[in-house]
C-alpha cells in the first residue's frame, strides 16, 4: 500500500458521502536543464462535503509509530497554516494514515500547527495508541470509512520540550497555534 492509494480512498470515500473532492495531481519532472522552476503540490487534496470544506495532506505510517511533523514539507506546513489563518469556514488537516496488514487503516486528523514543524516535534507511538483508546480516529476498513464524522475527531496538538526533546501534547479546547510561538526553551 502506498500513500498515493490512501490519498484515492480518502477522495472516493467523500464522494461516495455525496461530496466533491480532488487529489491533486503530482507535477511531472523532466531532466530539462532549462526548468527554471521546481513545481511543488500545496498540500495533497481538498474536498466539499455538507457545509464543510477540507484541505488536507496525507502521511502514511506502516504500524504504530511515532509521527514526526518533519514528514511534510516546509510548502505544505505553510499552505495548511495559511488556510487556516484565513478563513474561518475551512479544515486544514493533516491525515495520518496507520496502515494495519491486512486489517486497513487507523486515520487521525490533526490540525496544522507551525511551531511542531519548526521545533521539529513528534506525536510519539504511544500518544497514537491513547488517541486511539479514546475514539479519537476513524477506522478505514473495507475501503471505505465515515467521512462525516471527521469533524468530531480533529486532534489539536501544542508543541513543549520534554527532558530536552520536541513532543505535542494533544490539546482539548480550540486554539489557534499556527501563527504564534508555543514554546519555551
């Protein structure tokens, strides 16, 4: 299993809720000496569903382990943030996607957040595992999960140092962390 299939079962499984998303396509590269320009995806997708909008960037995880936020790129962080800085109507996310052999996927979705990407911050393995305990994701069996209960499930994290190490403690109330500093040295 790859991501780029995750990606196609995210995308099928809001339209087959009745909404409309989109993957969007990867840039082809050629050896060109004369491309001046590096084309790079904002994020991976984005879909339409009731009255709700999602932008997201998925990542695969083969098993539980921890998730570092240095697996999305600089452009993709700063694209979800930007999202969600701006308007007040739309879901920036990100997706990890727990790949389970021969079982399918544990999805979480977690609220872009700057300042775990610059401090180089992980959701360690057993923070997923306590997510997971507490009905916090959804499960992708069959192909096919409840893309309508995604709101409910959106997981805030704040990055802190822990015996001098980047964590993400998991956050309860809505706060905005992609602008502003969170963390004390």
């Amino acid at each position: 299993m790859k991501e780029s299939n995750l990606n196609s079962l995210i995308v099928s499984n809001f339209k087959q809720a009745g909404g409309f998303s989109y993957k969007i396509i990867d840039p082809q590269f050629t050896n060109d000496e004369n491309q001046r320009f590096n084309l790079k995806r904002p994020f991976d997708g984005f879909a339409v569903l009731d009255s709700f909008q999602f932008f997201f960037e998925t990542k695969m995880l083969r098993g539980y382990q921890a998730f570092p936020f240095q697996k999305l790129s600089e452009h993709q962080i700063t694209n979800l943030c930007l999202i969600n800085k701006n308007s007040v109507f739309t879901t920036p996310m990100i997706i990890v996607g727990i790949y389970l052999y021969r079982i399918g996927f544990d999805l979480f979705f977690i609220k872009p957040n700057m300042n775990a990407w610059e401090k180089r911050c992980s959701i360690v393995k057993n923070q997923l595992e306590e997510l997971r305990e507490r009905g916090l994701y959804l499960p992708l069996r069959k192909q096919t999960f409840d893309v309508l209960r995604i709101p409910a499930k959106i997981i805030e994290v704040r990055p802190y140092i822990l015996k001098g190490r980047p964590r993400v403690m998991i956050i309860e109330e809505e706060e905005d962390d992609c602008a502003e500093s969170l963390l004390q040295d």
